[in-house]
C-alpha cells in the first residue's frame, strides 16, 4: 500500500507540474499545446535518464522508494504519451501532414536523445 501513495503523491506532483508547464507556454507567446507536450516529454526524459542513472549508481537502498515518487509517480504524471498522441493525430487530421510527421520525430527522437543525455551526463557527473 506505501507504493501506491508513493505513486500518487508524486502523480499529484508530475499532473501539477504538466498543467503549469501547459500554462507557461501558453501564457508566454501563445505556443499551442502541443508544443508544450514536447518541452514536458523532451525534459521529463532527460530527467529520466539521469534518474536511471543515479538509482544504478546508488543501488538498491532506498531505490523503490525513489522510483516510486520520481519516476512513476512525478515523471509519469509530468511526461504524457496520451497528449502526444491527440496532437499528432490532429495535427495530421486537419491535412498538416509535414508539420505531423515533424511533430512526431521531433518528440520521439528528441525524448530518446534526451533520456540518453540525462543518462550519460548523471554518469560522467559521479564519475
């Protein structure tokens, strides 16, 4: 049952953190929400990567409770593969296929890259 608080305190956190990153883009320039789900998908997957990285560095003690909290609850509730989704398809739906297919690459290439990088810098950083 402590797992699944866990999960939920940090998912409050992460759906907090998602909707005010939401709010930011919009409020500052008008950028469309899609593009709002890249920056949140792109980041949470640096972070990530560097969150994998100390919790292999560091080993078992205290890694469930870390994983829990972070990584599923915070960073699954922040990143969102659903929004992605919606917006690609709309985007291809209204006839834009240039700008979905570029949508599409930029947030798989860019939340693969960016895990990578979080992954590796955490790594180069504890030595």
């Amino acid at each position: 049952m402590n797992g699944f608080l866990l999960v939920a305190t940090g998912g409050a956190i992460g759906a907090s953190l998602r909707y005010g990153a939401g709010l930011a883009f919009t409020q500052h320039g008008g950028v469309a929400g899609a593009w709002a789900t890249l920056f949140v998908n792109v980041v949470g997957c640096a972070i990530m990567g560097g969150l994998a990285a100390w919790i292999a560095n560091r080993g078992s003690a205290g890694s469930d409770f870390v994983w829990l909290l972070l990584g599923v609850g915070i960073l699954g509730a922040f990143t969102t593969f659903s929004s992605f989704s919606r917006d690609a398809i709309d985007m291809l739906m209204a006839g834009d296929a240039l700008k979905g297919i570029g949508y599409i690459a930029a947030n798989m290439i860019g939340s693969l890259a960016a895990f990578a990088f979080g992954l590796l810098a955490f790594r180069r950083l504890i030595g």
